[in-house]
C-alpha cells in the first residue's frame, strides 16, 4: 500500500511538472518568439529564452515517459497488452517533442546564418524558415494525436480499474477526445475555435488528477482489488 501511495505521488507530481513546463516552454518562452513577425531575428537575439524554453519542453518529454512507466505495472495486471501500447506511445510521443525541438534548434541556427548576413528580406532564409516551422508545426500535430490516442487509452484503464473517482476518468476521456478532434481537423487545415477551446479541458483534467493523485492517491480497495488479481 506504501509503495501504491508514492506511485500515486510520484504520478501526480509528473502530471503537474509536465504542464508547467509545457506551458512556461512551449507558449510563453518559444511561441512568444516564433509569432514575431521577424522570428528570424528574434530567434537568434533570444537565444537562451530559447534553449530554456527547449529544455522545459524536453522535461516535459521526460515526465510524460515517466508516467507511463510508473503506471505500467499497476495496469498490466489487468490490460497488459494495452498498458503496453500506452507505454509505447508516449514514447513516441517523446520522439515526436525531440523532433520538434531538433527543428527550433535549427532554426536558431538559421537565424545566426541570418542576422550575420545583414537580415536580407528576402532571400532563401525566409524559406528556410518556413520549412523548418512546418518541421515543428507537424511534429507537433501527430505528438497531439498521439497524445490523444494515449490518453483514451490511459484514463480508459483508470475508468475500468476504479483506481481514482471515474468522474476524473470521464472528464480526461471527453478531453482527449476534443483533443484528437482538433488534431485531426487542424491536419486537414480546419480550424473550429469552439473545438479548439474545449481542447482546454484536458489540461484541468491533468492539473486537477496531479493534485487529486498528490493528496488522495488511489483508492484502496481499488488498489486492493488489483493486488488481489495480481497474486
């Protein structure tokens, strides 16, 4: 019971880190950047908001991975084969952030090619450019359809184990889902701002399990019931 209780601690601190750092990285040190309309300056003149921001997104990576890998012995005892696949799949979700940050980091390359040629305005580094923010634009889209894929997967073993309230389970489901949906349209040019926005609900859901995992755990009969399996 112990150990279940630092798993559920551990977990829920993961959780919390990992949307920190996503948020602190990835909106507020590197989008802030790449919106600009002169990125290609801005880029290599916030260098270390930069790297900062490439380093949060990469323990990001870390905890997501490491989620997965605390939870797999507790839901392999009864989805083995899906605990598996969840685990896989934020692995690739990991390669997918690491793609993503290989292109920022080439673009800040780029960027110092740039600004020592004297910033022409049109050249081949614009092109450059772009293509390296596709780069990222698509590693990001099919790291969110992953991570919509894990998610179902995940909190649909929550759901059925009864390891946390399945109200959360619930909650976490729709917000994948939402997530997926965007992912999907998004991929296809579709934007829906409604559908995007709703997108929102699964950050709470992370936030809100995070803190429900680091004060309440699991529910010990539930943990009871798995351990009972397991034996």
């Amino acid at each position: 019971m112990n150990t279940h209780k630092t798993t559920a601690r551990t977990v829920g601190a993961l959780f919390l880190i990992s949307n920190v750092t996503f948020l602190v990285g990835a909106i507020v040190l590197i989008e802030s950047i790449l919106g600009a309309p002169d990125y290609l300056t801005q880029v290599s003149a916030q260098k270390t908001q930069l790297i900062i921001g490439v380093l949060l997104e990469f323990i990001n990576g870390i905890a997501f991975v490491g989620i997965a890998v605390l939870m797999f012995p507790i839901f392999k005892t009864r989805f083995e084969a899906l605990a598996l696949g969840y685990v896989g799949m934020r692995v690739i979700e990991f390669i997918m952030q690491i793609a993503a940050d290989i292109g920022l980091l080439s673009l800040l390359a780029l960027s110092e090619e740039f600004v020592k040629a004297g910033g022409p305005q049109a050249s081949s580094f614009q092109t450059l450019g772009a293509v390296l923010l596709g780069e990222r634009f698509w590693a990001f889209q099919m790291l969110s359809l992953v991570f919509s894929l894990s998610a179902l997967a995940f909190y649909y073993m929550f759901y059925r184990t009864k390891l946390i309230p399945r109200f959360i389970s619930v909650w976490g489901l729709i917000g994948a889902l939402f997530v997926l949906a965007n992912a999907l349209l998004v991929m296809f040019g579709i934007s829906l701002e409604i559908v995007d926005n709703l997108g929102f609900l699964m950050l709470l859901n992370e936030v809100f399990l995070g803190i429900w995992l680091i004060v309440k755990g699991f529910n010990p009969p539930a943990i009871a019931a798995e351990t009972a399996v397991q034996a």
